[in-house]
C-alpha cells in the first residue's frame, strides 16, 4: 500500500510538473484515491473482526434479535406467554457466560 501511495504520488507530481494536469485535478484525483482506499481498509478490518468474533464464538446482535423472535413464534404457537423480561435475562447471561469464557 506504501508503494502505491508513493508511485501514485510521484506520478501526479511528474504529470503536475509537466503541465498534464492542473493542481486541482491533482488533488481531485488524489481525493478519490484516498476514498477508495479508505473504504478498502474499512471492508479488510470489518472482514477480520468479523472472522475473529466468529471463531471466538460471539453471537450477533442481530443473530440474537432472530433467535428471540423465532422463540416467540414458538412460544405463540404452543400457547405459551412470551415474557420479554425473560428473554433480555436469558440474553444477558449468554453475553456474561462468553465474556467469562473469554477471559480464562
């Protein structure tokens, strides 16, 4: 990436100094160029941290809403009464019981 921040900058100054491009063309480019590879350092990060909960054995938040709500389906179905002060119990002792687990 080093690499590429430096030829990418020699090769704007040397169109710069030839007259090619104009500075704000340059900086324009340059702009863009540190979007896209901002974004792409995002998308590795938010790829490795997601490998590394995973293989962790952390559940989502998102995978958790589903489970409660697949939970009360069932729980409606078999006439059960679903309590939501139930499952956020349940819920919390899942996260403390992972967080001792980790910190072993």
């Amino acid at each position: 990436m080093t690499q590429d921040l430096f030829s990418s900058l020699k090769n704007y100054a040397s169109k710069l100094s030839n007259g090619e491009k104009s500075p704000a063309e340059v900086a324009a480019a340059l702009n863009v160029w540190l979007k896209e590879s901002g974004d792409s350092i995002k998308e590795k990060i938010e790829s490795e941290v997601e490998q590394s909960v995973s293989k962790m054995g952390f559940a989502k938040k998102s995978d958790l809403s589903d489970l409660l709500k697949r939970i009360e389906l069932l729980e409606r179905k078999i006439g059960a009464s679903p309590t939501k002060a139930k499952a956020k119990t349940v819920k919390k002792k899942v996260v403390k019981k992972n967080a001792k687990r980790t910190a072993k």
